[in-house]
C-alpha cells in the first residue's frame, strides 16, 4: 500500500495537495537530479573558462579551445571587461555560484530538506544569475560582436534552472502567487523552456547571419 509523500519540511499542505497533477519534476527526487545535472553542467562550463583564462594569462598567444573564427572566440570575449565585470574572471562567479547548486541537489537527494528561506535564497540567487547571463548576452551579440562557447553553455542551463526552480518554488508555496500563475508555470514549464531556447537561438542566427550563411 503506498502513501502520499508527505510535503516537504517548511512547506504548506495545501500547496502541495492541490497540485498533485503537476509535472513529476517539482517532486523532490526529480528536482534535485535535475539541479545536479544543470549544475554539474554550468559548473564544468565554468571551470573550463577559468582555466582558458589561467592559460591566458601565463601566455598572451595562447588560443583557446573555443576559438574557432573571429567571431567565435573566447579568447577574444576575455579580452573584452566585460570577462570580469566584477573585477575578476566571470566564470569564478559560476565556479562557486553552481557549487552551490550541486551541493543543494546532493543534500536533497540524501533526504535533505530544506526550510522556506533557503529555497527563497536560491531563487534570488538563481534570479540574479540569470539576469547577468542576459546582460552578456546582450553584450555578445550588440556590443562585443563575438561568441563564446563554453559562455553560451552557461546561458544554457541558466534558463531552465532557473523556470524549472521557479515553478517548484511556486508549487510548494515558496514564493506566494495567484492559483492561475501557479498552475500555469509548472504546466508548461517545458514550453517556456523551449521559447526562450528558440528566442536565444533566433538573436545569435539574426546577428550573425552572414557568419553562418557566407553571405
């Protein structure tokens, strides 16, 4: 005889009864693989760019694995300050930023459970991430005029860590919304997933149509 798996410490009841129809992946277990593998991905990503910019930096001719042409080139893009906003490399953002997500997707796998103000915590710091992979974005294509791919990597798993994190943290009442907007997000999660995937996709082929098409 099975029962319903009680709701997560911290969390409402009536969040979690209400919608229990939703997509598998807002459960516990599948959530948190699915943290792990955006994590590990955007983690190796990262690690990958520093040291390219490690390489760099020891040598000044060094061409990184990612320069390909003029107008994919990481090594040019880390020329660029736009490579450390902050005043270090980018990429050491993500190396401790998705650590941090791993190390949450492993707890949680253990059987961690984690209170309302940690997933809170995550969501803005998974929010604010997102809005920095826009703003390079936006860089790359309108004012840098040059791709990089293991960058783009990175853009790639920002946008559905963070949907998919936002329709769990609405589900289970974390973040308070109206019942259409917290039914609607986890539902169609996926397609939001894939809209913005053909929108990134559609800028980068729109500005660099003649790098792709010769002519």
């Amino acid at each position: 005889m099975t029962h319903p798996t009680p709701p997560e410490e911290g969390t409402t009841q009536t969040a979690v009864t209400d919608h229990r129809s939703l997509p598998v992946f807002v459960r516990h277990r599948p959530f948190a693989l699915l943290m792990l593998v955006t994590g590990a991905i955007g983690w190796v990503a990262s690690a990958i760019l520093v040291l390219e910019r490690l390489a760099l930096y020891e040598d000044t001719g060094y061409v990184t694995s990612c320069d390909i042409n003029p107008w994919v080139s990481c090594g040019k893009v880390m020329d660029t300050w736009q490579s450390a906003v902050f005043g270090f490399p980018n990429p050491l953002i993500g190396i401790v930023a998705f650590a941090i997500v791993i190390t949450t997707a492993m707890a949680a796998l253990s059987g961690a459970r984690f209170s309302p103000w940690y997933w809170l915590g995550l969501q803005v710091g998974v929010s604010m991430g997102l809005l920095f992979v826009f703003w390079l974005w936006y860089q790359a294509l309108f004012v840098i005029h040059v791709l990089c791919l293991y960058c783009m990597v990175v853009w790639a798993v920002m946008i559905p860590l963070f949907i998919l994190l936002t329709a769990r943290n609405l589900v289970y009442g974390i973040i308070p919304a109206p019942g259409p907007v917290v039914r609607f997000v986890p539902t169609w999660a996926g397609t939001l997933i894939t809209v913005v995937y053909v929108a990134v996709a559609v800028s980068v082929f729109s500005r660099f149509f003649t790098v792709f098409t010769g002519l």
